[in-house]
C-alpha cells in the first residue's frame, strides 16, 4: 500500500477562527477515502487545502512524495490532483462538452510552436482533448449532453459533468465535495457505482460527503473531522463504532443512523 | 456616389472596427481596457516613424503593432492581480502616461504633433486586417485559449483550479488586443497624415470602449455594429447640423434603456 496524499501537521487560520487544526492524514493509491464530520468541520477547508485553492497556515502537503504546498492551482492539477465544487461551478458560455475540455486545458498545451500550428489548423491536441471529453461524458452516462449549455442541465447531471470535467484532466486523484447533495435514492445509486467505476480504473477519490450510506458502502477508509480536528480514522466498520464519532457526529449515540 | 469623402469615412470605420475587436479580445477573458487609445497611439508613432525612414508599410505596420503588443505586456502586468473595475481604473492611468508621454517627446513632435506622413493607408488594407483580426477571433474561440479566456471571465477560481494559467491567459490576451490596436494605430497615422498626442486621448479609449458595449460585448460581431453606429451615425446626421450630436446622444440613452446587453445578443449554441 503505498501513500499517494500526505496531510502532514496542515493548519489553517481565518483571523482568530481555527478552522483546521494540526490535521495528518495520509490517502492510500487506490482507495475511496472518505472525509465525514458536521457542517464547520473542517472538511472543506482541508479539502481547498489540498487543491490549492486555500494556503495552509501552516504544515506540509505531499503528493507521489513530492513537496507541493503553496503550489498555484493550475500546477496542481498538472500534478493529478483534480477537484469538483460542492456549488456547482460551470463555465457559462461554453457547452457541456467544452466545460469538459477546460479539463483537458493543461494536457493540451503544446508549447509556442505547437500552439502556432494548433491554431493554423494542425488542431492535433485540441482533436485529442475533443476526443477525451466526449469519452469522459460518455464515462458519466452523458453521452447525448455534449451540444448543451450547462444552464440546460438538470444539477444532478452539473454535477456529473464536474466530475467529468476533473477527469479530463487524467488525474491520479479525484477530490468529491459533496457530489451527492440533492439526490434521490436512484441517483445516489448511480453515483456510488460512479465512483467505484472511477476507482475500478485505477484513480483514488477523496470524498466529502454527509450522505452516511452512500459514505459506508463505497469508502475503503474513513476521516471523521470535528471542530478542526481528527477525532478518528480507519476502516468504516471501525469509524460506526467509534464512540468518539458518534458523539460528536450524531450528538448521543443515535447509532443506527450510521450503519443503515 | 462613391467619393473620396466616404472612402476616408469607409477607412476609419475599418481602424475603429479593428479598434473594436482589439479591446473585445481582451475583455473575452474578462479585462475591460479603458486605455485602448494608447496602445493605438505607440502603433501610430512608431509606424509612422518608420514610413518617415523610407521602411516599407507592412514591415512598419507590424513593428508597430509590435511595440504597442509589447507595451500591453508591461501594462497587463500589474493588471494580473487585480479584477472588474480596478483594471478600468489602471488602464485609463497607463493611457493617460502615454499621452502626457507624447506630448512631451521632442523626437515625435511633442505638443507640436507629428506631421508630412505619408498616405499610405488603402481601404482594402484595413477591410483584410479586420478580416484577419476577426479569423483571429473565431479561431481562437474554438481553441483552447478562447475556452480559457471565457472561463477566466466567467469564473476565475474553476479556471485556475482546472489547470489554466491566470498569468499566461490574460496576459496574452491583453497584449494580443495591444497588437491589434497598434495596427490600427499605424492605419490611423497614414490616412489622418498627423498625429499628435490628444488624438489618443481617454476619449479614445472610451469611445473604443461604447463600440464593444454599444454593440454587444457578448459577440465578435457587436464591435462591427457598434463602430458602424458611432461612425456613421454622425456624419449621416450631418443633415441635421447643430443637433446631430444631441440625436446622437439621445440615441445612445435609448439603445442603453431598451438593450442593456448592446445590440447584437450573445450567440446562444445550438441545442440538440
């Protein structure tokens, strides 16, 4: 089992508000890791942290074990690091199938003269990256979508093509905020063998979710956050258990909630 | 009655349309220059400049537009790290620097202007470099910068967070609308034949600015409708002397009213 992400001792400040604190946590290659805790947690925070979106106050980031805090962004995802947004985010003006290209962005960038003959018409990395998209739509059971305009979309189908936007970008891991928020129970379903699908081809996904069945079935590994803090970690048959969890997630051990 | 007159209207309607898509192309990723005018001015100097030293148009046209990309770079940078109206602001600074700057640099004439350019600036040079500008503009839409550079306008944070390079993007953006404006400038010093530095000045850059609106901003094509309204609509109103100005105006407040979003509408894509 060898360690893709390292959360190394990773602080954050707002002013006086300590909304993450001294967190560690390592995201093994190959799982579905999942980031559970109540709202104010932390769970978003770190999750900005770790795309690069938010600095840390303080602590180390490590990706393949390679150094990368205080990286931009758009270096990051170069890395293989690609996230979704828990508000939906969609570039209006573009088509679905475009939005899904702005992942591919960094992969096609050829450099100046390959850039110069792409737009003389040697349009070989841009025919790639359509290519690329249209199998990520399809991917995500979004085939038929590519010609609309994001606004056109049901959110549940915005949301998934967040997520086929992140994996445009061919990323090592997939960052999940909250992916499943206002599904019903077939779509959660259609979402949790997303996800495994996802991890079937060989992509470790870290999942910020509250929805705790769809958490249970699919998550490898589980990190409860509470107030800033890691107050537990492990399989999920251990974290339903944990009676730290249960307090501070659930109030006073409501456990069947947990493990239905 | 195709006169030299409408030729020399047909002609600065062509620099104002260029003027038009040169500052469409940056405002695509989200940057609205009001200093669009000093960019035209430095592709004026230097150009006419070199058709002074007997260097031929072409070559003189494209050092022109040159410089003036070159002078986008140093005046985008700092635009890099701030947003919406802050980048009008710095803008209109950076044209009124290179105003006052011309109007106190003795080799180009200073307050005197620059005069005896030569008329070289033909009617179908400046019809192919709009055209030119314009397969810029469509090429680039369907490319991987223009996907850039629309979603930086729409949503930095999800264009960074997706792999795009802020810097890199707006950076050329800006400069590629320099480029374009110094072309014009060059088109404007060889038919006005003088230069001097209040030509350039903010009210330039500002009707270079009620094109793209007035037009639409959301379309290539609004700068087309919009340099054609604010050209001809005053020379045709010419009937009606010392009121063209105030219909003109008038005009303007109801085009403002009735389509807030300019003339032409965004083009909406096909739905399947």
């Amino acid at each position: 089992m060898t360690t893709l992400l390292r959360i190394d001792h990773v602080s954050r400040r707002f002013g006086g508000y300590i909304a993450l604190n001294d967190a560690s946590c390592e995201i093994v290659e190959g799982h579905v890791h999942a980031l559970i805790g109540p709202n104010g947690a932390g769970k978003t925070t770190l999750f900005n942290i770790v795309s690069g979106v938010l600095r840390p106050t303080s602590g180390k980031l490590s990706f393949q074990g390679v150094d990368y805090t205080g990286c931009r962004p758009d270096k990051i995802l170069t890395m293989g690091i690609a996230r979704n947004f828990q508000q939906v985010r969609l570039v209006r003006g573009l088509s679905v199938l475009e939005n899904v290209m702005i992942g591919a962005h960094a992969r096609i960038d050829r450099g100046l003269i390959g850039n110069t003959a792409e737009f003389l018409g040697f349009a070989v990395a841009e025919r790639a990256a359509r290519e690329k998209a249209r199998m990520m739509l399809e991917f995500v059971d979004m085939a038929g979508s590519g010609e609309m305009q994001p606004d056109d979309l049901t959110l549940v189908d915005q949301r998934r093509l967040e997520i086929a936007r992140a994996l445009a970008s061919d990323p090592r891991l997939l960052l999940l905020d909250e992916p499943a928020a206002g599904m019903n129970p077939t779509e959660l379903n259609e979402l949790g063998a997303l996800i495994s699908r996802i991890q079937a081809n060989g992509l470790t996904v870290l999942l910020v979710e509250h929805h705790m069945r769809l958490v249970m079935s699919i998550s490898d590994r589980i990190t409860v956050l509470s107030a800033g803090n890691i107050i537990a970690a492990g399989p999920p048959k251990v974290i339903q258990r944990d009676p730290a969890v249960i307090a501070a997630y659930l109030g006073n051990g409501d456990e069947p909630a947990l493990s239905s | 009655m195709w006169s030299s007159y409408w030729d020399s209207v047909a002609v600065f309607l062509g620099i104002n349309v260029l003027m038009g898509i040169s500052l469409y192309v940056p405002m695509t990723a989200g940057l609205i220059s009001l200093g669009q005018g000093a960019f035209m001015a430095i592709g004026a100097y230097v150009s006419a400049l070199l058709t002074k030293s007997n260097v031929p148009f072409l070559p003189a046209l494209l050092a022109g537009g040159a410089v003036a990309a070159a002078a986008g770079l140093v005046a985008g940078a700092p635009a890099l790290r701030i947003r919406g109206i802050y980048v009008m602001i710095l803008t209109l600074g950076f044209g009124e620097i290179v105003r006052v700057f011309f109007l106190n640099f003795e080799p180009t004439g200073g307050a005197s202007g620059m005069g005896g350019i030569r008329p070289l600036t033909e009617l179908w040079q400046v019809a192919l470099a709009c055209l030119i500008a314009y397969a810029v503009v469509w090429r680039m839409r369907h490319l991987r910068l223009g996907r850039a550079m629309i979603a930086i306008h729409e949503d930095d944070l999800v264009a960074e967070a997706m792999g795009i390079n802020l810097t890199r993007t707006k950076l050329v953006s800006f400069s590629l609308g320099a480029l374009m404006a110094g072309v014009a400038g060059g088109f404007y010093a060889h038919q006005a034949l003088f230069i001097d530095a209040n030509q350039f000045d903010f009210s330039r850059s500002a009707i270079t600015f009620l094109y793209v609106v007035l037009g639409g901003a959301a379309n290539p094509f609004g700068s087309i409708v919009g340099a054609a309204i604010v050209t001809l609509l005053p020379e045709l109103l010419r009937v009606v002397q010392d009121w063209r100005m105030t219909i003109f105006g008038t005009m303007l407040v109801l085009v403002a009213v009735w389509r807030p979003d300019g003339l032409l509408p965004a083009p909406r894509l096909r739905k399947s």
